[in-house]
C-alpha cells in the first residue's frame, strides 16, 4: 500500500480519520469506546496533542487536534498499535484492527476549527445512527453543545471563544451547528490535494518548505502536489532563467549545440517533475518518445561531469516550488 505524506511541525492541526480493516468494527460494545477514549487521551497527555473533536463511529473515528510537537507520525503509531493491542487482548483476537494507514489532512490555522468540528460532530446524523446529534454519546457534540460533563483531555476553549459578544457560547455552537448542516460542503471548499484544508497561500508555503524536488515513489499524494505545478509555467520560468525560447524548441530541430544542451536541460526537468510520460514530453520538444529517453540519458551524464549547468539545474528545480 501507498505510504501517506505526513507533514509534521511544531503547533501543526490535523484532521484525522481511520477505519477498521476490511470495515470491520474498531468497537463493539461501550467497554469497547470507553477504551478508545482513555487511549485517546493517554496518547494526548503522552504526546503533547490538544484534542480540539472527535467522534467514535462503529467501524471509523475522526479526530481534530494540535501537536505542540512535530510528532504526528509516533503518537498516531503509538496510539493506533496500543488500542489494537488492547482490543486485541480483550476480545481474545489477533491481527489488524484499523485499515492500512490512517488519513491525515493538514489544516491551516484555528479559523477552520469549528467548521471542522461540525463536520465532524454531523458524522452520526449522515450515518442515520440517530434523529438528533443530542442523543449520540460518543463525540465531543454535547460538551460544546450542552457544557456537558467532559474527558479533562478534551480541549473546548480554541473553538468556543471563537464566539465572542454571546451571552451562551453552546447555545450559540448549537444554533450554528443547524445553520451548517444546509451547507456542508463549504468547509470542503478549501480543501486542497486532499491533504490540505486552507488557502493557496498556505499551500504554497507548505510546498515551498516541505515538498521535494523529487516526489517520492511511495508518496503519490507529493507527485499529486507536484502535478499541480503547471508544467508550462514551470518550463517557460526556466526558460526564462536560461534565455532561451520554447517556441524555438517546438518549431525547429536545427539548433545549436549550446541551445541543445537548454533544450534538454528543459527536457531533463520535465522528466525529473515525474508527472508527464516520455510521450507528452516530447510533443512539447518535437520529440518522439525515445528521443526524449536519450536526451535525459545525455543531460544526467552532463551534470555529473558540469559544474556551471548542475548550478542552472538546481536554480530551476527550485521553481517547482514556487
């Protein structure tokens, strides 16, 4: 299975979600979500997290939180493989509990909080488990919603002062609550690359900090990103820093022997981008699609040897960025 692109800093926010294996169950019984919670909250004290949501469905979870730490990737190892080992034990089973790799989607900053909590809090009313968000026992609805009594772990404040100048803040998370269900998909609106909930300019500051020259093999959610980044602008940029002109490139195959080594210094970035085939590659050069392969094959024995044209190429992969 594809390995998940997991971007951790300090005070990053995910939404989180994972389901059982197989669709199975991950709770059968409240002994069973009780568990679930006092693991939760084990891995939030253990960890450093603020849990701002959650919900525990039959076969799923969604968790919205804060790491104070860039510790994404141990706590959730910590906290997926510790539940599945005490479930494991207390109905005497062995194996996967949850579906491969849990979900994760970076989010921009506290401002999405309470769209995602709503979000979140509605998973019950989409399943049909109940007719009023009131009467399901196992999220986090009724501590915003009603002030109930809640797990200490359980961190309110970030999204209930987002209601300012209110005499009843759950009252007021209540009455918002219903005017969201008539619109849903907005809090989707932002979502980006199915990775990021938040603005482009978010995205392009995530990208420009952690997002490789090269995706990796097993990330297909950084090639997803990466094909994001227009390839014409990509290439007409680089162009640009080389002085040279596409539209020569595309037209005529006599060029000369210093623009031949822009041409395909421009083809060798095109390949590297690993979004478009050898094919596609060559209709933007005029090429055929094994010409293209030589012409990568040339430009990377080049590079180990010239100095001056690695610089050019490292200054342009830095584009891909942008």
């Amino acid at each position: 299975m594809a390995r998940a692109w997991r971007i951790e800093y300090e005070g990053a926010l995910y939404h989180v979600l994972s389901r059982g294996n197989q669709k199975q169950d991950i709770v059968t019984n409240d002994d069973d979500r009780q568990l679930f919670l006092t693991t939760a909250g084990e891995m939030a004290e253990r960890f450093d997290i603020d849990i701002f949501a959650y919900v525990l469905m039959d076969n799923h979870y969604h968790l919205l939180f804060r790491t104070q730490r860039a510790n994404l990737c141990r706590s959730m190892q910590w906290f997926g493989a510790t539940y599945t080992k005490r479930f494991n034990l207390r109905h005497n089973r062995s194996g996967h509990l949850f579906q491969g790799r849990y979900k994760n989607m970076l989010v921009q900053n506290d401002a999405y909080l309470l769209q995602l909590s709503y979000y979140i809090h509605r998973n019950p009313l989409r399943a049909g488990m109940v007719m009023r968000l009131a009467d399901y026992k196992w999220s986090s609805y009724r501590a915003y919603a009603y002030a109930q009594r809640h797990q200490n772990w359980l961190n309110t404040k970030a999204i209930l002062t987002q209601f300012m100048n209110v005499k009843d803040q759950h009252q007021a998370y209540r009455e918002n609550m219903q005017k969201y269900a008539k619109e849903e998909q907005r809090v989707w609106e932002d979502l980006r690359h199915g990775i990021f909930v938040g603005s482009e300019k978010f995205v392009k500051k995530i990208k420009k900090h952690y997002l490789p020259d090269m995706p990796h093999a097993e990330l297909p959610s950084q090639k997803q990103v990466i094909k994001d980044v227009e390839v014409e602008t990509v290439l007409s940029k680089a162009a640009g820093l080389l002085k040279c002109d596409l539209k020569l490139f595309r037209k005529s195959r006599r060029i000369t022997k210093s623009t031949k080594v822009d041409r395909d210094l421009l083809i060798y970035i095109a390949w590297q981008l690993g979004v478009t085939t050898n094919q596609e590659i060559g209709e933007k050069f005029g090429l055929s699609y094994s010409a293209v392969s030589q012409r990568v094959k040339i430009i990377k024995e080049m590079l180990k040897k010239d100095k001056e044209l690695a610089r050019k190429c490292r200054q342009i992969k830095s584009l891909i960025k942008i």
